[in-house]
C-alpha cells in the first residue's frame, strides 16, 4: 500500500508542462498570419479591457493566435506566433507543450505570454 501513493506522486510531477519557446527573426513572416495575430490581439483587448495595460507596458509579448490540444491520458498542444517588443514585431514563435494524466477531448485556444 505504501508504494502506491509514491506512485501518484511520480505521476503528478510527470503532468508538468513542457513549453518550448524557439524565437526566429521575422523575416518573411506571412501577410495573412501577421493579420490573424493582430485579430487575436484584438480580441483580447475586446474581451477584457484590462488587457490595454498590459499591451501598453509589457517590454514584450508573444501572441499565439491559435493553439491546438488533445489527448487521451497523454496529450499535446502546438501552436505558432509572433514575438513584439515594445509592440513592434521582431520575430516568429512556436510553442510546444505534453502533459501526462487524467485528460480526455481536444481544444483551440488563443494564448498571449507577456514579458517584464
């Protein structure tokens, strides 16, 4: 009996989260992904009008304007964006996230992550 709530504890540090935030010049970045990621910009400060201050006083941000995820006991998420400083565009983004546990279905999301 004792074993088994080490066991749970192993499987609770598994369910971590994974992000990995590989940054690119944007050279070359697509016309018609710049303006689905000004899209989801805009739909954040729509949504929450709070979010105006942060825009306006992060150092930087990246905008992933949409992030796929599913799974079945073990899933996955990706998602690509692009990287502003001081809210000018200085490259591209790709997020990558598995987590280990109780999950089952799938989802779409848009993610912002500011920076200080």
């Amino acid at each position: 009996m004792k074993k088994f709530p080490r066991v749970l504890g192993c499987v609770g540090m598994l369910t971590a989260v994974l992000m990995v935030l590989a940054v690119s010049p944007s050279f070359g970045v697509d016309e018609e992904f710049k303006k689905k990621t000004q899209g989801a910009i805009e739909q954040f400060k729509k949504t929450d009008s709070g979010m105006n201050a942060f825009f306006g006083k992060a150092w930087g941000y990246a905008v992933f304007p949409t992030v796929g995820k599913g799974g079945i006991g073990i899933g996955a998420a990706r998602g690509k964006g692009l990287v502003y400083e001081r809210g000018k565009l200085v490259g591209e983004v790709k997020l990558t996230q598995v987590t280990i546990g109780a999950q089952l279905g799938g989802q779409t999301y848009s993610e912002v992550v500011f920076l200080e």
